[in-house]
C-alpha cells in the first residue's frame, strides 16, 4: 500500500470520527492540538486504525503518534 492509499484511508477515519473535511486533514495535523482529541479518542481511532490496516499497534506506539503524518509513516514501516 503507498504513503497516499494509507493517508486517504486515515483521512476518512478522521473524517467520520472527528467530522472534519477531508482538504483539512492534512500530514501535519496533530490529534491532540488540531482535533482537540482526548484520550478516550485516540484511543478509540487507534482501535480503529488496526481494524481497517489488520495491524496490532502497542500503546507504548500509539502515544508517539501525535501527527497524521506519524501515523502514515507508522502504518507504512509496519504493514505486512
């Protein structure tokens, strides 16, 4: 899967997670910061993020996740 498939595909999740328009979703875009995500939410997104990629993606992983762009980077270096 490209860098592009896997953004598009985290761009929709936070697009119906966080209803956000997909042209503002951008690599940068941080969680925390830009989505005023707390932790139930991430948590609920990373659950989700292993759902659509098939992938376990340990706590420890999942909190030095802060960008989109971390996120695409993450998924890319741990498909399968």
């Amino acid at each position: 899967m490209t860098e592009k498939e896997i953004f598009d595909k985290i761009a929709k999740i936070i697009h119906d997670r966080f209803e956000l328009e997909l042209d503002k979703i951008t690599p940068s875009l941080t969680f925390a910061s830009d989505l005023d995500a707390d932790s139930i939410d991430i948590v609920e997104f990373v659950l989700e993020l292993e759902e659509t990629f098939d992938a376990e993606i340990p706590d420890e992983d999942a909190e030095k996740l802060v960008t989109v762009g971390d996120v695409v980077s993450y998924i890319k270096e741990h498909q399968a």
